[in-house]
C-alpha cells in the first residue's frame, strides 16, 4: 500500500515549501500542522521518565509544531539539521556562540546587519571573543586574515543596506583550508535563489521574520547546518534555553508555504523598480545586484538564482529638508524597519558611524527600499510623487 504521506523526492522549490514538514494524516487529515501549546509534557511510565524516552519531553525543547517548520527549512536549505530561534538576531547569536569561546577570534564582514555588529561589540567583546572586521569584497584573500586563534568567518550576502557582494565560494574554500568554520547570513536571497551548502557553507541563517513569515505579523530565526555543525548549534540552543512561541512558529508554517510564490513577485517588480529608478536624474546609483550594471553583478550571475525586493539607491545631493519632503508624504511606501513583508518599505541610512575596515561616503543620501506586492505603477507613482516634492523643496 502507498503512503499518502509520501510524496518521494522533490528538488523543486515550489514543492519543497508546499509540501515540507507536513503530515496530515497524523492530524486526522488537516492539511496545516496544529499548534502544539504548551511546557508540560507527560510520560506513561516511570521508566520512559527517567529514561527520557520519548520523541517530545518538554515543551521548550520541540514541539510537533516546531518539527515541522524546522523540517521545511531544513529541506528546503539542503542542510542537515535546523532549529528556530525568536528572531534573526537571535538565530546569529546563537549560531555564532556555537562555535567560540574566550581567546577566539572571529573574522566578522564590514557589510554586517547592525545589530550583528552590536552583538560582537557588546557581547563577544566581553566574554573574550575578539571581532576582526574585513572588506566584505576580500573574496579569498581572507586567507591573509585568518590566524591561530579564528574560529569561524561571518558573511552576508548581499551586504546589509550597502549591497556588497561577496564571493562565497572563494571564502569557503579559504577558511576551510585552514579549518575554520563559515556562517552566512542568508535571509536576503532565501535558499530559494541562494544555495548556501552547495557553496560551501557551513551554517545557514535567516531571519524568519522577513521573507518566511513575509506578512510583518511574527518574529522569527533559523539556523541550518551541515552534518559536521549540527551538533554544536544544538547543543548551544538547547543550552540557551532557546524556545519559539507556538503562534510565530505556525505563523511561520503559513508564511512559508508561499513563499516560492511570493519571492517571484518580489523579485520581478523589485528589478523593474530597480530598472525605473535607474533613468531617474535625482538617482546616482542603484545598488541591486541583478541590474547589469550594478557592483557585484558577476557574482550575483554566477552564484544566484534570482534576487529579491530588496534593494538601495544612492541620490545625488539634498538637503534634509528636501528629503523629509519626499519620504513624508509616500502613500505606498512605508517608512520603518524590518522588511520581506507584503507592503513596500523605505527608510534613509548611513554606513559611516559603524564602518571600521571599509569607508562608506557617497555624495547624497541613502534609501533603502523593499518592493512589496503592490502594483508596480502604483509604486512608481508615489516614488515619482515623492521625487517632485523633493524637487520643490
């Protein structure tokens, strides 16, 4: 008799995040896995107890719920082991600490999420783990940075709000040439359109919270490593009394099986904006990897699949003023944080107070921009709209 529950080998992403991580007819046939609440768990039996014999002990450590996602990402990232964490930041922390202690070294990307960078400064800093920081653009010439004491090399592909592009493959093949772990940050491209095992990677990180959840109502992390981490990141989660809530996990199971969905449509209106805001004279650069013409274009080519809403531009020079009279009155556009939400976003940015190895200088401000699911006109209507306001200022 064939197993319903057995849908056979998939490598196809639409398939993977559609079908991942489900068993209906271990829940009497509905489709969406329950939400497991709960810290106590029972045991038949005082044997099982002292054993710990069973598939779910307590409710910090796994749920049925939680199974579930973490089997989807897992499958969907090639990796070999996933766990959840609270959030993005969240899913960095734990995943760098899984790896150092006191006297390390860790080499750590100038193009980092901030609060990564917050999180080496003021956290490692005092357990003894020093944070070297190198120019996300050194592809393998991180060989020349790596001594006795790293332990790991962090990347982040593209650069947070900047958009460097890095050379994973070269990077890998560096550090473990001298047996050094690599972490990446891939939550802008997804497993979807950025294979992080097939590059050599060692660990996988996304945060959730952005294109899985991708409806700005739930915070959430992953963590997917390759057969050779897996027991150190689980290790360390379990240790840090690491637990999702029930309702962002099945809010992340949701998200999910949309995902391969969403992302095109991202994607495509993102590069046609991409495209349109290229023309445009107030603009002097666009940082989006998949236009032609952008900065790290070659390695987007040859490593990616596709490319995401998010993306920043560089505009000539203005003043302030000018520029709170674009962003003030946006209709479509929303100014605040996070992004891989449904809704188009946009916020200002300055790299110059946190760089330490790279200089960040352009003429004119920064915006940073994702491109939600809206129609496209619409979206260059307000940008637009924005634009003239501007002008008048």
């Amino acid at each position: 008799m064939t197993d319903k529950n057995d849908k056979g080998p998939s490598q196809h992403h639409a398939s993977l995040v559609t079908h991942g991580g489900r068993d209906p007819f271990a829940a009497h046939g509905f489709v969406n896995t329950p939400v497991y609440r709960g810290s106590t768990v029972l045991f038949p039996s005082y044997e099982k107890l002292i054993a710990y014999d069973q598939r779910y002990t307590y409710g910090r450590n796994t749920t049925p719920t939680t199974d579930a996602l973490c089997e989807a990402i897992r499958l969907l990232e090639g990796g070999e082991f996933t766990v959840l964490a609270t959030s993005g930041l969240h899913a960095v922390s734990t995943a760098i600490l899984s790896f150092v202690e006191a006297g390390d070294e860790i080499l750590m990307t100038d193009s980092v999420y901030y609060p990564t960078r917050r999180f080496c400064d003021q956290v490692l800093s005092r357990i003894g783990v020093k944070t070297v920081y190198y120019d996300p653009l050194v592809g393998g010439g991180i060989a020349d940075l790596i001594t006795d004491k790293t332990r790991l090399v962090f990347t982040e592909c593209p650069g947070s709000q900047s958009f460097e592009m890095q050379d994973i493959p070269a990077i890998t093949a560096a550090a473990h040439a001298r047996d050094v772990w690599v972490l990446l940050d891939n939550t802008w491209a997804t497993p979807i359109y950025f294979r992080a095992f097939e590059h050599g990677v060692d660990v996988s990180i996304q945060s959730a919270t952005k294109y899985i959840v991708g409806h700005a109502d739930a915070l959430l992390g992953s963590i997917t490593s390759n057969a050779r981490a897996a027991e150190k990141i689980k290790r360390t989660s379990i240790a840090l009394g690491n637990a999702t809530g029930s309702e962002e996990t099945f809010l992340g199971l949701r998200g999910l099986r949309t995902l391969e969905v969403r992302l095109r449509r991202h994607y495509q209106s993102g590069l046609e904006i991409a495209r349109w805001l290229d023309e445009r004279a107030e603009v002097a650069e666009v940082l989006h990897p998949a236009l032609p013409d952008a900065r790290g274009h070659d390695i987007w080519k040859r490593d990616f699949l596709g490319a995401t809403g998010l993306f920043s531009i560089l505009l000539k020079p203005v003043s302030n003023e000018a520029l709170a009279a674009m962003l003030d009155h946006l209709k479509y556009f929303g100014m605040g944080y996070s992004w891989g939400g449904y809704e188009s976003l946009i916020v200002p940015f300055d790299c110059r107070s946190y760089r330490t190895a790279t200089t960040w200088n352009p003429e004119g401000p920064a915006l940073r921009l994702h491109i939600g699911l809206e129609h496209v006109e619409d979206l260059k209507s307000d940008l637009a709209a924005g634009f003239e306001r501007m002008s008048a200022a």
